[in-house]
C-alpha cells in the first residue's frame, strides 16, 4: 500500500529514482552484533548466554523423573521412588531459580549493552559528515528503525539466548522420546502444521496492516488534530470537534475491522494446525500403550514429554520466527549504516585562517539523492571576500541548497567550489564549519537552558556567559531573554520541569544569537533570518550589517556574509545579490545595477516597495 | 475500603476492559479461566491413562478425555493472544476516543494551554506509543500469561489437596512467599522520580538530537556530535545506575527463598514418594500429585506483572485527565442568547484585563476598543505585545478576567459559544491543514461545491487540485501543498464561512507564509471578497496593514494609537515609527528611475 501510495509521485517527476544499496545479508550481520555485545559486555553476555542454556534444563527433565518414578513403583522399588519423587522437586526449584537469576542478569547485559549500542549508533548518525542519511525518504525509512526503536537490537541477544534454550529443550525432549521408540520421533512431524501456520500469520497480520494503513495515518492525525493547542483554535471555532472525533473513530475502525478480522481468520487455522498436533498425541500414546505393549511407566514418559514437545516447538518456531522478522532486521540497518558511515570519504585539510580572495563556483550542479531533476544547474559564482552577498529567488530556487554545499553538507553533482583556489572538498568538514556560522531557516529548537541553546553556536564557549551575552545583542534578542523569569538560566521548552515556551519569532532570534557565537567565521550564512521578527528588530539587525559592511569591520579575515531572503528591503543594502530562478542563476549584481537592468530582480523589488508607497 | 481499591489503577485499567469492549473483554476473562483450570485437568486426566495402562483396563475413555483436554489446552492459547490483541486494539482506541473527547468537548482552550496540565497532556496523548509501556495490543497477552500462571498455580494448590490437607498450603504458601520476599527486587518502586524521570528525558532528548533529522543541520554546522553523544552516554548511564541500585538482586532474601521453597518442596514430594513406595498411594493418583506440586510452582511465576503496571498507569492518567480539561477548558459562563446577525454595530472591549492561567504575566491590563461593524482594523505592535491574545478573545477561546467584550452591547459571555463561534471565520498564522481532501479543508462542517470553489477562487487557490483529492501525499491520490498553497488554502476556510454567513473575520498573519508576488495580491483579494465583513487584522507586515480602514497600536496592554494610516502616519506617534522604519529600505532615489520606466506595480496602489 505504501508503495502504491509513492508511485505518483515517481510517475510525476518522469525518471525513475536510483534505487537504494540493500541491506546487508542477515547472518554476517547477526554475527557482527553478537561481537559488538560481547566487546561491550564480555563477561555478562557469557553469563547471560549460559544461564539461558542451563535454566532450559530442569523442565525438560520433568518427564525423565516422572518415567522414574513410575518404573520406581512398578518394579517396588523404594529408593528409586523416593529419589525421582526429589529429583521433581529439586527440578521445580530449579527451574524457578535459574528463571530468576538468569533474567536479572539478561535484564542487566541488555541495559548496560543497550547504552553501548544506543551510543555507537547515535555516534555514526551524527558523525556522518553529509546529511543525505537525514533527508533521503529511502534513508529515513531505512534508519528510522535505529532511531526509534534501538531496543530491537538489545532485543536480538534475548531472542537468541531463548532461541538456543528451546533448542535444547526440544533436542532433550526427542531424545527422550526416542529412548522409548525411535519411531516417535515422527511426532515432531505432527508439529509440521502449526510451525507452518505460525510462520504464516504475521505476514497475513502485515498485509491486512498494509491496507488499513492510510485509515490509520487518518485516524492517528486526527487525533493529533484533535488533541493539540495550535488546532484548538481553529476546531472551535470552526466548531467541528465532535465530527472529526467521530472521523477519527470511524477510520480506526475501518482500520481495525482488516486487522481484526485476519487474527482471526489466522487464529483458526492455527487452531486447526493445533488440532492436528493433539490427534498425533493421543496416537502415540496408543501407539505406545497398545502397540508396543509398554509399560505405564513408558506411557507415562511419552505423556510427560510429548506434551511437551509440542509447547517447545511453538516456542521455537516463534522465537525463530521473531529473531528472522523482527530482530535480525535491525542487525542489518546497524550494519548498513556502519557501511555507509565508513564509506563516506572526506578531505583532510586544516581551514583557511583567513580569505584573501574569495569563494568560487564552478559550473556546480546538484541533484540530491534519488530525485530526477537538479536543484542546482550549471552554477557559477563568485563571492568576494568581505562581501555581504544576498540571494533572492522563489521557494525552490535553490537558495538553501547553496547554503548546504557551502557547508559540506553535500557535494556538488558536477563542478567544484573553491575556497581561495583551493578544492572545498579538500578540508576536513569539521575544520571548515569550525570557520563558518549561521541561521538556518528550519533551525532546530534547543530545548536546553537558554544559556546552552545559544552557547552551542560556540561549544568551547558553551557556558560562557559574556560570550553568550554578546552573541545574544548581536541577534537583537535582549528582548527574548529579558522575558525570561531567570534569563540565560531558564529551561527552554514547554514539556520540561519550569521549562518555558517561545514563540517561533523568539525561537528564531536565539537561533540567530547561535548563529552569532563565532567571534571571526569566515563564513557567515543567515538563511531566511527575518521571517518572524517585527519591524523594529529587522531594521536594527540590517542596519548593524550595513554598518559592519561598509566600515570594513567584516574585511579584516575576508569573512562573507551570505543572506538568503526574500525580502528585498534587506537585500537591497547588499554588496552583491545573487538572483536564483529554478534552480538556476538568472542575475547577478549590486542593487543599483540590478535596477538599471529592470530585469527580474527590478520588478519583485517593485512589486513589494510600491506597497509601502 | 472498596473503594480504595476500586480507585487502584490496576481496577480501574481491568474495569476498563468490559467498557471498551463489552464481548471481548468477557470473552477473555472467561479464557483466562479456562486456561488456568487446564493444566490441573491434564495432570487428573493423564493419571486417568496410566491407571488404565497400569491396570490393563480399556484406554478408550480416558485416551478420549485426555485428548480433548490436550487438544483444548493446546488451541485456546493462540486463540487467547488474538482476543487479547483484538482487544488490546479496542481499549486503545476506546481510550483515544475519551482523550479525544477530554481534549474537543471543553469550550475554552485552557487545558491544551495550561503549563501545568503539559505534562499529563504529553505523556496522556503518548499512551500506546510504546515509549511508557508496550503499547495495548502487545501488553493484554502478557498480562493474561501472567494471570494464567497463576490460576494454574491456584488450580495445582486445589487438586493437590487431595494428596493431604496440608501439601497445598504448605507448597503453595511457599511458592507465593517468593513475591513477598523479593518484593524489593522485582519492581523500580521510584521510577517515578523527578531525578529519574529528567535523566531519561534528558537521556532521551539528547539521542534525538544526535539522531533526528531537524538538528541535523545545525548539529554538523557547530560541531555538536561528540557533545551530544556524550551527554546522552552520561545520562543513560545515570539512570540505568539508579535502576539497578533500586532492583539489585538482594542475596538474603534470595538465600531465605530458596531456603523455603527447597524446604517445603523436599517435604511434599519426599511425603508423595514415601506414600507412593509404601503402597498407600496408587500410581495413577501419584502421577497427578506429582504433576501438579510441580505446577504449583507457577504461584511464583504468575501474577500481576510489569505488563499490567505499564498499561494501567496510562489508563488511569488517561482517565484522570477528563475531570481535569474540563476543568482548565471551562468558560467563565455559558449563555444561551442567539448570536444571529451579530455584530450589527459594534464590538466594544470594556476595560478588559487578562492573563493566562498560571503564566503569572498580564497580557491586557484595562484594555479598551471598539471596532466598528463592517469595516476593517489592523491590529499591530511588537512580537509578544498581545495580538494573537485578542484574537483568542474575539474567538471566545479564553474569557477575560476583568471587564468585559460586548458584541452591539450584549457580553459576550450571554451568547451561545457554539451561535456566537458559528458569526466568526478566523486564520490563525498556526492554522490547521488537515490530511483531508481538499473540500473538507475549505468547508470542514460541509458547504456546497459552489462556495467551496468560490472561496478557493477568492483566495488565489482555483486549479490547485480536484476538491476530492486528499492533501496530503501519504494517502492514495493525493498531493502535498507549499507553504504558501496552505496557506491559500486555509484562507478560503475563512473565506468559505465568510460566504456562508460568518459576520466576523479575523485574520491573524494570514499571509505571513507567502512570497513577495503574492502576498499584496492575495491580500487584495481577501479584502474584496470581505469588504462589508468586519474585518479584523493582525499583522507586522505594514504593506498589508495600510490597506484598512483603521489600525490599532497594540503595546504594554493597552491600545496606545487607534486610526487610519493616514491619520497614524500624520500624528506622527508609534506607528509612523514603526512604519519608516520598514519602509526606509524602500524609499530610494532608484525607485523613481525606475518609475519612470513605467514597470508594473501603478495597479496596486
């Protein structure tokens, strides 16, 4: 259903999307857990490993004294008797124990490997110098397991500890039973029925899953809709929040009704398959009673572990079962991302301390990941050191793509960047974006004490109160943090003990104040900066670049100042505007010469300023 | 008494059950019992088959009996775990449906507001996402196997009891001291702790960040990765010390556990043996003791388990929260004057004073305005200055805690909410797009296709789908809107209702999402197919701002300028400031050259 749901938009973008690496095969990949566990947590993971072995034992060993203690009276023999009639005791005691010692220390192995594990794999996410792993659908999908659902690798020891516990129970049982009559070995084939239903069901769960999928998404944004305070509003006064409660319910049954009805569909065959494994127990029992003529105590032995032959192998058919769909899946994105991870290769060179000429683009194109047309065609640029540099363009233009090469996010499809005649690509991302600084348009909120949500523009100024200070004016948001109760010390974010709430334009000032922490970058990148500030704040943050552009104060290091924008009223106080029109550069100028020109840029800039005539 | 423990969370999640599902939740309560009444049924009929053989008699009837119950044993298991996950579902759902009806039925908005009820809110909302428990349809199967093995082990303790009268309590007393003796090991009694509960949030937070794609881009532009990963490491370890010194394995209690269950096991199968090589007891009988004293041991396996305490907390917040929303989204009162034709003259706020709930900051503070009916006013001032405030006002979503707003001199809190919300048609700059087709994003309570087209059209927004096409590229069919396309789209909502009757606009940065083209037409457009509509505007952008009749300057509180742009501009106070300031960059020696070139804007003006 997902995919069906994807295609148009393949169909509508013409070329068909490169197709993803596969995922690494299974085995290799378990293994490679298995040795990441045991680097981690040697000593607990051999002890989690070989409790799960023993704890398997006892009960398997019920039937055996039990048939001991039937021979015992059969042949009146006293001791025999009482020693079997102990030994069932000891096995209860037994299983109860090593129950309870082994799952404290599983419980104990997977929390501690689970820290390890989370932490290696935050580790290769984040230090990942490109970010098409955080923007490819492809890859999101195929890393979204990692990120939500770490638990499923920790899960893989315990699905294989179990595992080889009800192996052994399974191998002692047949072993039993065949110490009987090597013909009842063939109850296991009995079993044959329900092993193929319980392999079946979940993929019959999935697809009814599958279809009642969009019914959900329905149902679930529904919900959200219904339950969060930005949509409040608009729900009351609309005054549709009892109907789209009633929608909502009405999708999640239609969901419901799919899956409910393969469970249960499922559960009869299964049932049916059980049916079969019961019938073939009572034939041996006769088989053994009446056909071999044996003793009560043989009887008694086939009765006891036939029994539970047949717990065993649905125990083992269904952990198989768990480890092959659900756990070795995220052994396998473990892996990939390794691989992926490890294949990223990067220069190695220190940064520039200073530009003496400036940053050039040659005949750059780009085309992210898996889409059929470029976002960036045949650039070339040049941006002097010193300049304040605006670009103006359409949403899609190709404006934040820019900004993303400049900082290594990615590389060029065709064409290079030269930083003073040097290859971009040649130094160390790190190093480089060490020399930059900036906003995003889409910052990210962070949610720590406001102190921190600036600081970490600066990490080794992380905690440093004038720093932050400073970088907080720069920005204009004095405002911001005077508002707060205990200023730089208060917790960001609404869902946090005394944590407070900002609005978007007050997030979007410390993002600024982030973006301002750097003393000296090189580069400086401010993408859509103005979207949310009011007038005052605007003009105060232009008027100091202004300032700051035409007495040289940004010349002594030949740092650029680049601003992606769309309103002109800013842009115009430019050294140098970059026009960008799908995907391409259409002009290129100061304001006084793109004016003269009347091209495109003159008439945006006409279409907004006349509204203030 | 049972009271307080109808109260505990653990009732009210099980009392839950039959409320979501009347035949389900019956049903699996009846499985529960049968399940656990089987494995005592085995044992007595599996001494039934070995007596048979033993005394040479027939098999048939017990080789009958212990087939059905084997075969019974063997199909209500699985049978169990799909009631249990259809029901799991069902409990789910039924308790999104109440949260969703906690959430939507309050009239005002304090509760989705209230920094105090956030937390509650947050975790509510997240019940079944599986981050607190394992989500409803996973946890009901366990909390069965958990149930079952103890009933097994209270059906062993009954039928071994036919052995002697002091086996059951002896062995089942000892199987059940365990629980009590390892009590403090088995469960994180102080999970709940603010120290804990901010390390695994915090532990939690910092893996996003390291991992989730909004920080991604920030996190490589300041070198955050190893910070970040380092802090989750150190949190996550904090918690998982915290956690094993709260559930470490004790050795004394596990010693006298031992000690007791050996003890008292030793006594009744040395007891069963003696009998049995004394001749006092028949093989038979002797095999259905032995089975279930090793049943009996289920006592200590089975219980109410961490599934249960997973999903009953959840529940019970869920159900908590009711009395508290309705509380926090309550109005002040609720009239039952008609709202028809209203405002036919004025909207009049009267001394208004307001703060939300808890926030401990005044937002109004004697607050007067009055806006004419039929015309347009701009409300402007400072980011934080109050103007989304007002607009939840006009909308009735908070009511003020002093003075009054009268609509043509009737409070606004004698009218019917629904009559008076039924005259408004707003845009909130966080307005909703619904994953709806695109005929219910313009008319969520239903209009004709007429309007809905018209409204579409009025907003700049015809030819951008089928109305029937779903927005949003996740279902079949449909197709994802810009930003700006939303926000066309929410727009025509207004404009929709506005067509249908509505006497009140209100718009709030209603094109603050739009580009440079088509901001100043769009809002041509919304003005035109408003014009007689008492439009109220809120905005920073002056370009927009100037084209209505009259503007308010909102700062401190208070209105402290009110006129039209003209009027503003020549007293010369706030808004002339306010209005230079951004217009500055615009008024330039350039811009005549250009002029005079006769380029394409004389129309807008």
């Amino acid at each position: 259903m997902t995919t069906s749901s994807r295609a148009p938009s393949s169909a509508s973008t013409g070329a068909p999307a490169e197709p993803v690496d596969e995922l690494p095969r299974a085995l290799p990949s378990m293994w490679r857990l298995v040795r990441l566990g045991y680097e981690s947590e040697p000593r607990l993971i051999v002890t989690a490993f070989v409790l799960a072995l023993l704890s398997a034992l006892p009960d398997a060993l019920v039937a055996l004294w039990l048939a001991l203690l039937g021979r015992g009276a059969l042949d009146g023999d006293g001791r025999m008797v009482l020693l079997a009639a102990l030994a069932l005791g000891v096995s209860a005691v037994l299983t109860w124990f090593l129950r309870v010692v082994s799952t404290r220390t599983q419980r104990r192995f997977r929390d501690r490997v689970s820290i390890a594990l989370e932490r290696h794999v935050a580790r290769l996410q984040a230090s990942v110098e490109t970010v098409a792993h955080q923007e490819r659908p492809e890859y999101l999908d195929r890393l979204s397991v990692l990120r939500d659902q770490v638990f499923v690798l920790d899960h893989l020891y315990m699905s294989l500890f179990s595992t080889a516990g009800w192996v052994l129970r399974l191998g002692a049982t047949v072993a039993l039973l065949m110490s009987v009559d090597p013909v009842l070995a063939l109850l296991a084939l009995f079993a044959l029925p329900t092993v193929l239903t319980s392999g079946w069901r979940p993929g019959v769960e999935r697809v009814a899953r599958e279809r009642g999928a969009q019914a959900e998404r329905l149902a679930r944004h529904l919900y959200a809709a219904s339950t969060t305070a930005s949509s409040a509003k608009e729900l009351r006064v609309l005054g549709v929040g009892e109907r789209l409660a009633a929608r909502r319910r009405a999708s999640w049954e239609q969901s419901y009704a799919l899956v409910a009805r393969a469970r249960w569909v499922s559960a009869v065959w299964h049932t049916l398959g059980w049916t079969v494994f019961g019938l073939g127990y009572v034939g041996a029992v006769v088989f053994v009673a009446s056909g071999l003529h044996a003793s009560a105590s043989a009887v008694l032995l086939v009765l006891a572990s036939g029994g539970r032959l047949s717990g065993y192998i649905g125990a083992t058919v269904g952990e198989i079962g768990f480890l092959r769909g659900i756990w070795l899946d995220g052994s396998r994105r473990l892996v990939w991302l390794e691989q992926y991870a490890a294949a990223q290769v990067t220069g190695d060179r220190p940064a520039p301390d200073r530009l003496e000429q400036g940053i050039r683009l040659e005949g750059v194109t780009f085309t992210y990941p898996g889409a059929s047309r470029p976002a960036l065609e045949d650039v070339d640029l040049f941006l002097p050191a010193g300049a304040v540099v605006a670009v103006v363009g359409e949403n899609g233009a190709g404006k934040s793509t820019l900004v993303k090469l400049l900082a290594q996010m990615y590389a060029p499809t065709a064409g290079r960047i030269l930083v003073d005649e040097q290859p971009l690509a040649s130094f160390a991302p790190g190093a480089w974006r060490a020399r930059m600084a900036g906003a995003f348009q889409d910052f990210y909120r962070f949610e720590l004490a406001a102190q921190q949500s600036v600081g970490v523009g600066d990490l080794p100024h992380l905690d440093d109160r004038d720093a932050s200070t400073a970088a907080v004016r720069r920005a204009g948001a004095d405002d911001v943090v005077e508002r707060l109760e205990a200023g730089l010390d208060t917790q960001l974010g609404p869902s946090w003990r005394d944590g407070v709430d900002l609005s978007f334009g007050q997030w979007q000032k410390l993002a600024l104040a982030r973006g301002f922490m750097r003393e000296d970058p090189l580069l400086l990148v401010l993408d859509e900066p103005t979207a949310a500030l009011d007038a005052e704040t605007e003009h105060a943050l232009f008027e100091r670049y202004a300032d700051a552009a035409t007495t040289g104060s940004l010349g002594e290091s030949g740092r650029i100042l680049l601003l992606v924008s769309h309103r002109f009223s800013t842009v115009r106080m430019a050294d140098l505007i970059v026009v960008m029109d799908g995907s391409r550069v259409t002009e290129v100028g100061s304001h006084d010469e793109l004016m003269a020109r009347a091209g495109q840029y003159a008439s945006l800039y006409e279409t907004q300023a006349s509204s203030y005539r | 008494m049972l009271k307080r423990f109808l109260a505990r969370q653990e009732m009210v999640f099980f009392t839950a059950l039959p409320r979501a599902d009347a035949r389900l939740g019956t049903l699996w309560w009846v499985l529960v019992v049968l399940r656990s009444a089987l494995p005592a049924v085995l044992a007595l009929t599996t001494g039934a088959v070995v007596a048979a053989v033993q005394d040479e008699r027939p098999l048939t009837a017990s080789l009958t009996a212990l087939g059905v119950v084997f075969v019974l044993t063997q199909v209500v298991t699985p049978l169990h775990q799909a009631v249990g996950e259809n029901l799991g579902l069902r409990v789910a759902a039924w308790l999104y449906d109440r949260l969703t009806d906690a959430c939507v039925r309050p009239p005002g908005i304090g509760h989705l507001e209230d920094p105090e009820l956030a937390a509650d809110m947050a975790m509510a909302r997240e019940f079944d996402s599986g981050v607190a428990g394992p989500p409803m349809e996973v946890a009901l199967p366990f909390i069965a196997v958990g149930l079952v093995d103890f009933g097994s082990g209270l059906g062993s303790t009954v039928v071994l009891s036919g052995l002697a009268w002091w086996a059951p309590l002896l062995l089942g007393g000892a199987w059940f001291a365990t629980h009590w003796l390892l009590r403090e090991s088995a469960v994180w009694r102080d999970r709940n702790t603010d120290e804990v509960r901010d390390a695994s949030k915090h532990a939690d937070y910092a893996y996003r960040m390291a991992v989730d794609p909004p920080s991604a881009k920030e996190l490589r532009m300041f070198g955050l990765a190893d910070w970040t990963v380092d802090r989750f490491t150190a949190r996550r370890r904090r918690l998982h010390e915290l956690q094993a010194a709260a559930t470490r394995l004790r050795e004394r209690p596990l010693a006298l556990s031992l000690a007791t269950v050996v003890l008292a096991n030793l006594v009744v199968f040395g007891y069963l043996g003696v009998q049995l090589s004394g001749g006092d007891l028949s093989l038979g009988r002797a095999v259905v003791f032995a089975q279930v004293a090793v049943g009996t041991s289920l006592l200590a396996f089975g219980g109410l388990n961490w599934a249960l305490d997973g999903a009953a907390a959840p529940t019970a917040a869920v159900l908590r929260l009711e009395a508290a929303t309705a509380r926090a989204g309550a109005l002040q009162r609720t009239g039952d004057r008609p709202a028809d034709g209203l405002p036919a003259r004025e909207i009049r706020f009267r001394d208004v004073g307001f703060g939300y709930p808890r926030s401990g900051r005044r937002v109004f503070e004697g607050l007067d305005l009055t806006i004419p009916a039929g015309g347009s006013l701009a409300i402007v001032g400072q980011n934080g200055a109050g103007k989304t405030t007002l607009a939840k006002l006009l909308c009735r979503l908070y009511d003020p805690d002093s003075g009054a707003i009268e609509v043509d001199g009737v409070d606004l809190r004698d009218l019917d909410v629904a009559a008076w919300r039924s005259r408004v048609a707003a845009v909130f700059q966080d307005f909703v797009r619904f994953e709806l087709t695109l005929r219910e994003n313009v008319a969520p309570d239903g209009a004709a296709d007429d309007d809905v087209r018209a409204a579409l059209a009025d907003a700049g927004a015809d030819g951008l789908a089928d109305l029937d096409t779903p927005l949003s590229k996740q279902y079949d069919g449909g197709v994802d809107l810009s930003g700006g396309q939303w926000q066309r789209v929410a727009l025509a909502r207004a404009l929709c209702a506005v067509r249908r009757g509505a006497g009140l606009v209100l718009l709030d940065e209603p094109t603050a999402q739009l580009d440079v083209r088509g901001e100043a037409a769009i809002f041509e457009r919304v003005l035109a197919a408003t014009r007689g509509v008492t439009t109220v505007l809120v905005s920073h952008r002056f370009s927009t701002v100037r084209k209505v009749d009259r503007i308010c300057v909102v700062e401190r509180g208070r209105v402290v300028e009110i006129g039209s742009h003209d009027e503003l501009m020549a007293a010369g106070g706030r808004y002339r400031t306010m209005f230079d300031l951004q217009a500055e960059r615009f008024a330039d020696p350039t811009l005549a050259e250009v002029d005079e070139e006769g380029t394409v804007y004389d129309h807008l003006e």
